[in-house]
C-alpha cells in the first residue's frame, strides 16, 4: 500500500469518527454519552493528526497527540466529575435540565416526547403468571434511573 | 500718621467673618451658645467702627487733600489685563506727585482690591456694626432653640462681613461683588425656614427681582468703564479713580449729556432694585417671611440702604446730569407715596413696617434726587436714624410676634400694652420717631429732606409738587404707624390661641437691645440736627466735597421754618386720626373703608404690582419654560431616545438565541468555524478560479 492510500485511510477513518461524535454530540442528551461523542470527535481528530504525521514523516504529529490523549484524561476525570455533580444536583443525566444560562425571557424547552413516554409505561402489558418468588424493587434504581 | 488705620480698616470687616466661619465650622457643637463668637465680634467690629470714625473726623479736619478726605490701603491685585482699553476721551493719567497729564494710549484692566476710609465710609461702618450688634444680640432671644440656630448666626456674620465690605470698597467691581453678597445673605435669611413654601417662595422673589436692578448696575459699570477707563474710585497706578482727588479737583472731569445721563440711570436701577424703589419694591414686604431679627437688620437697617449709599457715592456722577436727578427725585417721590398708601391698608403688622421701609427709602432717595448738598447729607441724615427707629420698629414687632406664637397679623390680638409693657413703649417710639413728631429722631431727618428738597423747589418748580407727595406720605406716615401701634397695643387685650395661656413680656437679651434703640430713636436726631456734626462730617468725603454740588444756605431760614410746622402739624394730626379711628371700636374706619372704596381696595391690594407682574412677566416667562420643557422633552429627548433603541431592539431580535441547549452552542461553534472555512479556503479559493 503506497503512503498516500494510507494517509487516505486514516483520514476517512478519522473524519468518520469525527463526523460520528459530532452527530453524537449534537442529538444525544445524556451527558455521559455526549461526552463520550466529544471524545470521540477529538480522537478522530488525533488519528488524521497521526496520519498526517506519518505522511510528512514529522513525528511531531505522534508526539502531539500522546499529549492530547494526556489531556483527555485529565479532561475526562473533570468532565466526569463535573457530570457526577450535576447528576447528584438534579438526579438526571439529561443535559436539558440545565438550560438556566437562556436569557430570562426566553421560554424554557419543555420535553413533550417525555410525557408520552411516561405515559406508555403505566399501559400494563399482559404478563405470565409470576412463578417463584417477586423481585423486591430496586428503590435506589428507581430515583436514579434516567429516561434517556 | 501717629494712628494705624489699615489694621482697622481690615480687621473691621475680619471680625465678623471670622466669626461666620467659625459659627459654620462649630456651630454644631456649640449648639445654644452659637451666638457668642458672632455676636462678640460683631461687637468688637462696632467698637473698632466708632473708633475709626472718631479718628476720620480728625484726621478729615485736619486734611491736607484737595477735596475732602480720605485713606486707602490696596489689600492686593485681583486681576490685571494690561493694556485692555484705548484710552477714553474722559482718562486722566497722574504723575507720581498727582498732577494731571494726559493718560497713556493704553489702560490697564485691574480690580485694586483696595479698602478706603473717608467720612462717608465710616459713618456708614457705625451704623451698620451698631445696629448689628443690637440686631444680633437681640436674635439670640428671639431664635432661642431655633434648629437652625448656628446656622442664623452664621448668615449673620457673613451678612455683615459683606456690608461693610460693601461701603469700604474702593471699587465698582468690588462694590458689585459685595452687592451681590449683601443680596446672598439676603436670600439666605429670607429663605432660612426652608421648609415653609412662602419662605422659599420670596427668597426667590427677592433674589429674582434684583436681578433686575444688578442686570442695569452691571451695565451701568460696564459704562463707566469704556467712560472713565477705570472703575476706582481713588487715584492709583498713575490713572484718576472715577470719583479720585485728581478728578473732583478739576472741573469739568465728568462725562456730560447722555452718557452721563445713561450711566447714572442704570446705576438707579441697581439702586431701585437693592433700595425697593418703585417699581422694583415687590420683593421687600415679600421678604418679611424671614426671621424678625432679619428683617430688622437687612431689610430696615442696613441692606436696603445700600442703593443709598451707592448714589451718595456716585454723587459727583449724578451732578453731571440733571435728568438722572429729577428720575431719582421722581422715583423717591413714587415710591415714598406709594408706600405710605399701601401701608394704610395692611393688616400684618410686619407687612405695614415693611411698606413704611419703602416709603422712607423713598425719602431718602427724594433727597438724593434734590441733589443740593443739604439734601443729600440730609438723605444719608435719615438713613443713620431710620436705621435705629425701623430697626426698634422691626425687633418690637419681633418681640410681639415671639410673645404672639408666630401670629402678626393684627385682626388676631389686640391690647397688648398690659401683656408687653416695654415693648409697648419702645415700640411707641419708635413709632412716634417714624411718624415724625418733634423731638424724635424721625422729625429732624424727615424735615431735613422736606426742608431741602422745598428749597430746591424755589428753584426747580418740578420739586414743589414732590415735596407735597413727601409732605402728605409725612401725614399718612402717622396715620398707618399708630394704626399699627393702637390696633396692636390697645383696646382690649385679646390673645391668639397660638401664644398659649402665657403670653409674656419678652426675654432680657431682647429688651435690652430694644431699649438701647428706643433711646437712639429719641436722641439720634435731635443731636445731630442741633450739633450740626453729620453734615459737617459728610462734607469731608471726598464725594460730597466735590465743588460742583451746590450749597445753597437754606439751614435756619424762613422756609425750614415753615416746613418743620407744616409737618408737625400733619404728623399730630395723623396720630389724631389714626387714635380718633382706632381707638374703641373701628366701626369709623370701616365707614371711611366703605365710602373710600376703590381707594381702600387698591390699597388692600397693594396696586396689584403682583398680579401686574405676573401677567406681564411671570406668565410670558412661565409660557416660553413650558414650550422649551415640551420642545426638550419630547423633540429633544426623543430623538436621544430613539438612538437608544436602537441597541435593544437589535438585542432583542438576537436574544432568542440564547435559549440555553448546550447542543444549540455546540452547533452555533460548528457553524462559526464553517462560515471560518468558507471565507479563510472555500471563498479565495472560488475567487482565484473565476479570474
């Protein structure tokens, strides 16, 4: 394989990844999924970084991008932190919660597809008989559990 | 000179302001005993006052200058622009011994703060620290527990910091500076019960009316100016003062024909404004709303005289236009008239002394306009006994109103001679000096004017029937003052349920100045008239010694005579009526208001120079401030606010874009670095292919 059908590789592969963050990042609202897009764009990032590299034969490019992964991980434990915190804030991992940061006359966004949602879950389905003995219901599952 | 006159020249005026300052600075701390560095320097000034007069007598008598006497001591230079004027026709330049030569092409503009001592000076620094003193000792009875008791004191001593200033000054610039400052502690006095709408209201009215009367006296500087080429009054820095040595020594120094004319007009403008001089006397009776003391001090004694004393100043000015003399003698006429009419009819005691200051102001004014020597010492004769009997007149009607709870109008009480004993007979002479009856003070001053101003007439027919009006006022002046004194006094003793069940005589520290000036009020005039030592003083200052003002004997003769049983006669005759009308029931008087009517009417309402006024001045005024508000509310400020919409209305159609979605941002930022890509690669790019 010639460097440039290589280079043309990596790039695509990269640019996919990027492009599959950034879709990530834009329609998924729970945080941790969102997060986990924008690493994913920024690795996309870090292989045409790569890529690039090895093409002009640079190794500044690899030197470049053992610090992003670096920073990535100081990134992520922030970011996790940052999430758990606002987790325990609001016991939901949907980023809509927090959208006090629109200006004051602005309408807040109201999920309607929730309700709906909620709604379908309280149709009872016909069940089997139960046999043996119920489950107790995870209470502490049932606070914390997200919809999204 | 074995005797220092710069020190008490300067320390004359010092004292009070240095006790105004530290009123000011500690009044708050001294609280009830605000009055002592005030009143104590203010004595001091009186003291150190009689002094210099004592020793300007003698050094006057002893001079060696062409044309009376006087000293001057230059303090410093305020302001110097060299050469500012080409020099008029009517400068004269000085060589270092003071002969005249002719000036050089170019004057300087300077403001020689220079205080002066001549007779005229000091006379008035007597009477002004004098009655001051009495006044301010007086004040601390009557402003007892007072909020603003410090705050009185102050204004005080800086009002008499001001005059005499304003009469030592030897300078048209200065004289205005302190003109203006007299007129201050004025507006400040009047207005002192700030929290009282008619007090704030007649600060005003005061302050704006002068502004009238010192709008022609600045005019009336600003001629002389371009006139004389200097505004001193004495010679200094090799150029004649205007009313200089070198000047009054020459005859024919003096600007003539309508410049003189002009100049000497708009300086009585200045004066009718200050003096409450027709038609500029609205503001005096409105300034009663001010403290008793007050209106004793500034707006009796001392203040308002201050346009006399300025035409006294300026009398070899007014010798150089015959006109400008009749105007004076016209508007003293007017004024004395229209006073004592007014003053009939009042029926707030203090408004009645107020009308009555008008009236004698006019007197005086009437001799300043007779021109002749002895009309215009006998001018400056009953401004020094005016200001003790109006002044007794004012603070023992400030003694009833104490007594009263604040009531002063007459209908309210009655019969107060059981209540208030001494004030009762000071005020009766008072009232007996006001009304002219032989042998207060009131008469000698008041026949010496009539007396010259009939001589005058013997020459001038114009003056006869002026000297009528002066004569029939003398005639209404008894009337209007016993009117007041009897309605006041006597009859039966009625209180106002204000003064409470303890209406009483008033404190010590009142009475007492009270009784001092009950005795000037008797003998002021009656010493003088038979010493013969104010004329003989005055004639020492330079102003008056002027060769130019005529001198006709007319002291002694057949005519004075006359004159003096003429007003007798009149004066007792109005105590008559006013006793006959008054005393008992006034059912007479309210006959004589019914069948006089429209006379009685006018009266009532003062002429309706008020309500003249405000029709032709006020309301135009009040008209043209309403348009400008709409044109500056509305046009103006409209279009200042639109501009200022504009930054909104943009903020408001972007603000919808911060709606708070994290992923609205992150799509906004993806955005911006396309729109970046664009123009940065795609954009140059699509340029260089179309070339």
């Amino acid at each position: 394989m010639d460097e440039q059908a290589l280079l043309q590789n990596y790039l695509i592969v990269g640019a996919l990844l990027f492009g599959i963050g950034l879709v990530g990042f834009f329609s998924r609202r729970n945080m941790i999924v969102m997060f986990l897009c924008a690493e994913m764009s920024l690795q996309g990032v870090s292989l045409s970084l790569v890529g690039w590299s090895r093409y002009h034969n640079d190794w500044g490019g690899q030197m470049l991008v053992i610090f992003i992964l670096t920073v990535a991980a100081c990134e992520a434990a922030i970011a996790l932190a940052v999430v758990l915190t606002l987790f325990h804030r609001s016991g939901k991992l949907d980023i809509a919660v927090w959208q006090q940061l629109r200006e004051d006359n602005q309408a807040a966004f109201v999920d309607r597809d929730l309700v709906e949602l909620e709604r379908r879950q309280q149709v009872r389905w016909p069940t089997l008989t139960p046999a043996g003995i119920e489950p107790e219901p995870d209470l502490d599952q049932d606070t914390h559990r997200t919809h999204i | 000179m074995a005797f220092d006159f710069p020190v008490l020249m300067v320390l004359i005026p010092a004292f009070p302001l240095a006790g105004a300052i530290v009123t000011a600075m500690f009044g708050k701390w001294l609280k009830h005993e605000a009055h002592w560095p005030v009143v104590v320097s203010i004595v001091c000034s009186a003291v150190l006052s009689l002094m210099l007069l004592s020793h300007v007598v003698h050094e006057s008598e002893n001079s060696e200058m062409a044309v009376g006497w006087e000293t001057t001591i230059e303090l410093w230079n305020w302001s110097g622009v060299p050469d500012a004027l080409a020099a008029p026709e009517r400068a004269i330049g000085l060589t270092e011994t003071g002969v005249a030569i002719a000036p050089p092409a170019r004057l300087p503009f300077s403001v020689d703060v220079t205080l002066r001592a001549d007779a005229l000076t000091a006379i008035m620094l007597a009477v002004v620290t004098f009655v001051a003193s009495l006044v301010a000792i007086y004040a601390v009875g009557y402003m007892h527990g007072d909020r603003g008791y410090w705050r009185f004191f102050s204004y005080i001593g800086l009002f008499v910091f001001s005059m005499t200033m304003l009469v030592s000054v030897s300078n048209f610039v200065l004289l205005y500076v302190f003109w203006e400052a007299v007129g201050l502690c004025s507006y400040l006095l009047v207005g002192f019960w700030y929290e009282k709408p008619a007090a704030i209201a007649a600060g005003k009215k005061a302050f704006l009316v002068n502004r009238v009367g010192d709008f022609g006296f600045a005019l009336g500087l600003f001629l002389i100016w371009i006139t004389y080429g200097t505004l001193n009054y004495h010679d200094s820095g090799g150029i004649a003062g205007v009313l200089g040595q070198a000047r009054l020594s020459q005859t024919a120094a003096f600007a003539t024909g309508g410049t003189a004319t002009a100049i000497c007009l708009l300086l009585l403008l200045g004066a009718c404004g200050k003096s409450a001089q027709f038609p500029l006397h609205v503001w005096l009776p409105d300034a009663m709303e001010g403290p008793t003391p007050v209106s004793a001090l500034i707006h009796a004694a001392t203040m308002v005289t201050a346009g006399v004393y300025m035409i006294t100043r300026c009398t070899p000015l007014y010798m150089a236009s015959v006109d400008a003399q009749y105007a004076v003698a016209i508007v003293g006429a007017i004024t004395c008239g229209l006073g004592g009419v007014i003053a009939l009819t009042q029926t707030d005691l203090k408004r009645v002394l107020a009308y009555s200051t008008i009236s004698q102001l006019g007197y005086m004014f009437l001799g300043l306009g007779a021109a002749t020597f002895a009309s215009i010492t006998a001018g400056m004769f009953h401004l020094l006994t005016h200001a003790f009997f109006k002044a007794l007149l004012f603070l023992s009607a400030g003694s009833v109103m104490h007594a009263m709870g604040g009531i002063i109008d007459m209908r309210r009480f009655s019969g107060l001679r059981r209540i208030m004993p001494i004030t009762h007979w000071t005020f009766l002479f008072g009232g007996l000096a006001l009304a002219g009856v032989i042998p207060f003070a009131g008469f000698w001053s008041k026949d010496a004017i009539l007396g010259a101003v009939n001589a005058k007439g013997q020459e001038v027919s114009l003056y006869i029937p002026l000297y009528w009006v002066g004569m029939i006022t003398a005639f209404l002046t008894a009337i209007y003052t016993f009117r007041g004194f009897f309605l006041t006094f006597y009859g039966p003793t009625r209180v106002p349920h204000e003064a409470g069940e303890h209406a009483h005589e008033s404190v010590r520290w009142m009475t007492i100045p009270l009784m001092i000036l009950a005795f000037f009020a008797l003998t002021s005039g009656a010493y003088f008239e038979w010493t013969g030592q104010l004329h003989h003083w005055l004639g020492m200052t330079p102003s008056l010694a002027y060769s130019a003002v005529p001198r006709p004997d007319v002291h002694g003769g057949e005519g004075d005579l006359i004159v003096k049983t003429i007003s007798t006669a009149f004066a007792l005759a109005g105590v008559g009526i006013a006793a006959y009308l008054y005393l008992g029931d006034n059912s007479a008087a309210a006959l004589l208001a019914r069948i006089f009517y429209p006379l009685y009417w006018l009266s009532y309402g003062k002429f309706f120079f008020d309500q003249i006024y405000n029709v032709l001045f006020v309301w135009p005024m009040w008209l043209l401030a309403q348009l400008s508000s709409v044109i500056d509310n509305y046009l103006i400020d409209g279009i200042v606010n639109l501009v200022g919409k504009v930054p909104p209305w943009v903020a408001s159609r972007l603000r919808s874009l911060q709606a708070g979605m994290v992923q609205f941002y992150a799509l906004a930022m993806v955005w911006g670095v396309v729109v970046l890509i664009i123009t940065l690669l795609v954009w140059p790019a699509l340029a260089r292919s179309m070339e």
